[in-house]
C-alpha cells in the first residue's frame, strides 16, 4: 500500500509540471490577417475580428481551444472607394461567405501533432480538419494556417469546377491565414544587470 501512495505522489509531481493552463485571449488586441492569390498575378489581402476566443496552453503550445470570427468585420486593405466596396459586397455575398447568413466562421483546436496544432474549422455549414503552426512569442502566439475554400463550398473563380475560365479570372482554391493571438500572460521579468 506504502508502495503505491508513492508511485501515485511521484505521477502527480511528475506530470503536476506539465499540466494544461488556461489562458485569456485579448480579442481587441489579436488580429487575422487573410490573403487570397489569382492564378495569374495579383490577389487580395484584409483582416478579420476575433469575435469570442478561449484556449488552454500545455507547455507553452495550445492543446485546445475555441476561437470564433467575426466574418461582418471582414476588410480588403489593398482597396478603396468603389472597389473596396466593390469588394466587400461580392466577398461578403453567396459566391464567397454568405455573410448575410452565416455572420461567424469557428476555428476549434483539439489537441497537438508532429509539432502543429490540429482541430477543425468551421465556415458556413461546413467544417473540415485544419493544422495550425503556432509560434510563441512572450505573450503572444503568432500562427498560420491554410485551407481550401472549395471545401466549403466557395467554388466562385475555380478552375476546378468552371474549367473554361481565362486564365485571369482564376482565384486559387487555397487561402491563407495569418495570425496573432495575444494573451494575458505576463511577460517573463527581465533580470537586473548590477
């Protein structure tokens, strides 16, 4: 019996350093940054809001999480005036996110593999599995990830399902996505130099 109240007082001292935090997300403070490619030259870039967000760190990875955007906020920098508008109406529109209907897209991370953070994201009624390389930074996570927008059925401009297209009007099927979560961990205290 002695036997085993040590074996479990070790297991809890070994793994007690491990365990999983959770931590606060600083949604005003994080920020996604999407860019879209043309087959043939050019593209578009903007951002996204971090709408509502929730996650727990394990040794300084995210191990799970919840992180919703908020797609009313979406934005194109490298336009304005008419074409931002332009823009913004066509992307926001059924051809894109149908933004009317489905104001919030989800990323949700379930766990860690070969390095990268996996889950699933959601956009409109569709979710599929997504990988995320997440980087820490202080107080903050810098990530990236990638997805193929046919998969939720945004098919406008692919030339994998409208095959006669000009070369010009191709939009990639993959868009990237870059972004920083900050936290409210505290940064590491810098050591006094005498």
């Amino acid at each position: 019996m002695r036997n085993i109240k040590m074996l479990l007082l070790a297991a809890a001292i070994t793994f007690g350093f491990s365990s999983a935090n959770a931590v606060t997300i600083d949604t005003a403070g994080s920020t996604f940054k999407w860019k879209a490619t043309k087959k043939i030259g050019g593209g578009h870039y903007g951002t996204i809001k971090l709408l509502e967000a929730k996650a727990t760190v394990k040794e300084g990875k995210i191990v799970s999480g919840n992180f919703v955007m908020d797609m009313t906020s979406f934005t194109v920098d490298d336009l304005d005036g008419g074409m931002e508008k332009k823009f913004l109406g066509h992307v926001k529109s059924g051809d894109f996110f149908q933004v009317g209907k489905y104001p919030k897209a989800t990323l949700t991370i379930t766990g860690q593999k070969d390095n990268k953070a996996i889950g699933k994201l959601k956009i409109k009624k569709d979710e599929h599995p997504i990988e995320v390389a997440f980087v820490k930074k202080d107080n903050t996570y810098v990530g990236t990830m990638e997805f193929d927008r046919t998969k939720y059925d945004i098919t406008y401009g692919s030339d994998k399902f409208f095959s006669k297209l000009a070369a010009d009007k191709v939009i990639d099927d993959i868009v990237k996505v870059d972004f920083i979560l900050k936290t409210a961990e505290p940064k590491a205290a810098k050591k006094k130099t005498k």
